[in-house]
C-alpha cells in the first residue's frame, strides 16, 4: 500500500486515499466519531460511522487517546465545514502505537510548554515556525550559493574570545580550556584567502546573563565574508539578502505564516531600498523625535533600537557606530577616526538587531591596542595577524542570528520559539 500525506490527498480531493499520522482531536457521540489526523504536512477531519467498520475497529475508534499513531483507508471529499475543507470517510483503521493519556492541553504556561518542548514541538503552530526556519536557512543558503560563495565550517572549539570575554563558555579540553564559538569569523577570514567568497551556517555560544526575549545561550549564526568587500557594498548585501529570505518565506509559506497568525502585508513592504543611517544620525533622530539624549560612545540599548524601528517598516541599516565600543576587528574609518566601519541591521517591530558586520581592520598595531584594551593577550592572536602578512586584502563580512529572523518573520512573542530546543541561562532542558 502507498500512503499519501494528508496535503497530497487534499491536492487529490477525490476517491480513495491511505494516510498515516497522530490523532491530533477525537470526539464520539453514539454512532460516530470525529477524528481529526495530523500529519507533517496538515491536520484533515476524518469520520468514522460504527456501521461501516469492523467492532473491532468501532472499539478502537472510542477508545483513542490524542496523539496516539493510526494509519486508515477512506474516501476523501470536500467539505466547507470541516476544519481544513476536506472529510474523509474511514473504511478501515489500524493502531500502530498507543498513546497514554497526553500532557498538552489547552491553556498551559509558556514555561510547562518549555518543559514539555519535546511533545510541544508537535503543535501545529511549533511546526509553521520549524518550517519557517528550515525555510530561512535554506534561503540563505540560496542566495550565496547563486553568487558563487563557497560554504564553510568553522571550528566549535575555539582558543580565544572574538565578540568579548565575557559571554565566552569555556570547556575542559584535555589538560588545557578553550571555548565554545562565539562566530567563526576569524577563521572565515583565514579561508577567504583560499576562497575568497564564503558563507556558514553554525551554531554559536554566548553566556548571555540576562534574561530576554532576543538572547539565546546556544543560537545559530549565518555568516559571509568576502575578499574585496567594502562596507557599501556590505549595505547591499545585506538587503538584498534579507529581500530574498522574506521573499522566499512569502512564496513559500503563505499556509504557515497564517497558522501563526501573521499579517503577510508586513512582509510584502521588505523591498529594497531599505533605510540607512550613520550611528550620529540615529542619536539625532532619537533626540528630536524622541527627546532622548544619548551621548556619543553610548552602545544602542534594547529601547533605542525599538524606538528607533518605530518610524521604518523596513530593516534599518545603521552604520559607523563608535570605534571605542566596537570588537577589535572593526577598524576606524579613516574619514572620522572616532567611529568604525560597521554596521548593524535593526529589523522592524521592535525585533531588535539580526545583523551585525564590518569591514575587517588591516591595521595589526591598533588591533593589539583594542585587544589589550579588552584585557586580552595579542600573542593568543598571532596567527590571525599572520593572515594580514601574507597578501592581505580589504575584505567584510556580517553574521545573521538566524533565530532573531525567525522571530521577526513570524511575529513570535520570544525568540526561545524559533529554535527547537532552546537554552537560556535558566534552561538547558529537554
Ligand atoms: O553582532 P554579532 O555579535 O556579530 C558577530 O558575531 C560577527 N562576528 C559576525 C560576523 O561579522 N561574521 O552577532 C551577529 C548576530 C546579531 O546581529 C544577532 O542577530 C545574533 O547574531 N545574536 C544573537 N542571537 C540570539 N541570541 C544571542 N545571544 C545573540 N547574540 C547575537
Ligand atoms: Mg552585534
């Protein structure tokens, strides 16, 4: 026997059909029982009429407990009343794994939903934002593949700090410590020297010790780096990039995206060209517009960034953010010392930052300055600088928290639903 999905047998819409799923509703009155199936393509009402079955079958119909595994036979039809349009008559039912009687019911605390991720992941709205993701990451995938950049994967295990010591997670490696990746930048630029256009898809750590709805301890970062790059054409990708991931989730998951209860004209405004400002220009808007005085060498706080995503439908660009506050690799911009050739992306709706890049500092000397600012030793360093010794060239990249995108595209209340099984500082289970 061939078994459909429950979509390919909805595209059908006729005539006999073999499916298999999870009893995702059931309710019985004396001669009927209205069974609805989910599968991971879609949820269908299935009705089974005790005359036309089996006792045998009829018992197991009354007795079926939500989630429990079923495969049947029946004839599918439409039916404007049925929750997703279509019914199926059931001629033949099987159990293939019982179900005890299942936690999840309606109503529960984010939190009991959290200690039950394992089950939740079930959930037809936990499936559109799995499928949403899955989505994200392929685009990505897509539009540097189409510009010919070569995938890369970095090293987990890492010797020093890149974004900051203090969110570094160190681990016991044999009699020696080393830490869990915050980016695999510095080893992306090593290979753009070989590759020259790269990409990478990479789970990432940082011990993040507040609690919020942006900040993940274990997320996944996308990143590109590219030879030759400066920080303008760094602005175009970065909004072509988002363009074509938005464009891709639209196309592809209208159905999702209204399981979720998204507002799909939102999305359709993320067109080129997108807002862009100096860092100077951000704090001036926020003075006139807001009356908020932040003094230059202030980094953007959660609220700034919210205010400032008021006044744009689209992603903001914001660039040249002070030098003083920015990671050792950021390099002054020759034209204004003061400020650093990088850039944030701030997405719409208060979803905060989801890119973060820069042109790359050539200038070894005042990388070992910021580094030992940080308290860091330049010799842990030294085989980075060797990479702008032997034939170093201008080149940028950016790294694009693949949760926080997630998050945006789907509206989602906190960033801890758009990974499967998200650690926090108060979480590291199931
Ligand atoms: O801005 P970040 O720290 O940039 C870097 O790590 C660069 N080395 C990337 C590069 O240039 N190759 O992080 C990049 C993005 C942020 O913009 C944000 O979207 C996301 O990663 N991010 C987080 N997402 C979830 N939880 C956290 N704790 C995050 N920290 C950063
Ligand atoms: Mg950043």
């Amino acid at each position: 026997m061939t078994f459909q999905s429950i979509q390919e047998a909805m595209n059908k819409g006729s005539g006999t059909v073999h499916l298999r799923g999870w009893v995702y509703r059931i309710r019985t009155s004396k001669k009927l029982a209205f069974l609805v199936l989910r599968d991971s393509t879609n949820i269908i009402q299935c009705v089974i009429e005790q005359n036309t079955i089996t006792p045998q079958e009829w018992d197991l119909a009354t007795t079926l407990q939500i989630e429990a595994s079923v495969q049947l036979t029946g004839t599918i039809k439409e039916d404007k009343r049925a929750p997703t349009g279509y019914e199926i008559h059931v001629n033949t039912i099987e159990l293939i794994g019982e179900s005890d009687q299942y936690p999840i019911q309606k109503d529960q605390s984010p939190e009991w939903l959290l200690d039950n991720r394992h089950l939740w992941l079930r959930s037809r709205h936990m499936v559109a934002i799995m499928k949403v993701r899955a989505t994200v990451m392929d685009a990505f995938r897509e539009y540097y593949q189409k510009k010919e950049y070569t995938e890369f994967t970095p090293p987990i295990l890492q010797p020093t700090q890149c974004e900051g010591g203090s969110t570094l997670f160190p681990v016991k490696y044999y009699d020696d410590e080393v830490y869990l990746t915050q980016t695999g930048q510095l080893y992306s630029e090593a290979m753009i020297f070989a590759l020259e256009k790269i990409f990478l898809i990479s789970p990432t750590f940082r011990a993040e010790k507040s609690k919020t709805s942006r900040h993940l301890s274990e997320f996944w970062m996308a990143e590109m780096e590219a030879a030759w790059m400066n920080l303008d054409e760094l602005c175009d990708d970065v909004e072509q990039l988002l363009t074509h991931i938005v464009a891709r989730v639209l196309k592809d998951h209208k159905k999702e995206l209204t399981i979720l209860g998204r507002d799909t004209t939102v999305l359709e405004k993320i067109v080129p060209p997108f807002p862009r400002m100096t860092y100077k220009e951000a704090l001036a808007l926020l003075k006139e517009k807001e009356g908020l005085d932040i003094p230059f060498g202030k980094d953007l706080r959660t609220i700034e960034e919210n205010k400032l995503s008021h006044y744009f439908d689209k992603p903001l660009i914001i660039t040249h953010y002070p030098k003083e506050i920015m990671a050792f690799y950021k390099p002054a911009d020759p034209k204004n010392p003061s400020t650093a050739l990088c850039l944030d992306v701030i997405a719409p709706e208060e979803y905060g930052e989801i890119i973060g890049g820069s042109q790359r500092d050539l200038d070894v000397e005042q990388m070992k300055q910021a580094l030992r600012h940080d308290g860091e030793d330049p010799k842990n360093y030294s085989w980075y600088f060797d990479l702008r010794k032997y034939g170093s060239v201008p080149h940028s990249g950016h790294g694009m928290g693949v949760e926080r995108v997630v998050a945006w595209i789907c509206k989602l209340d906190n960033i801890k639903d758009a990974i499967p099984f998200p650690r926090t500082i108060k979480r590291f289970t199931p």
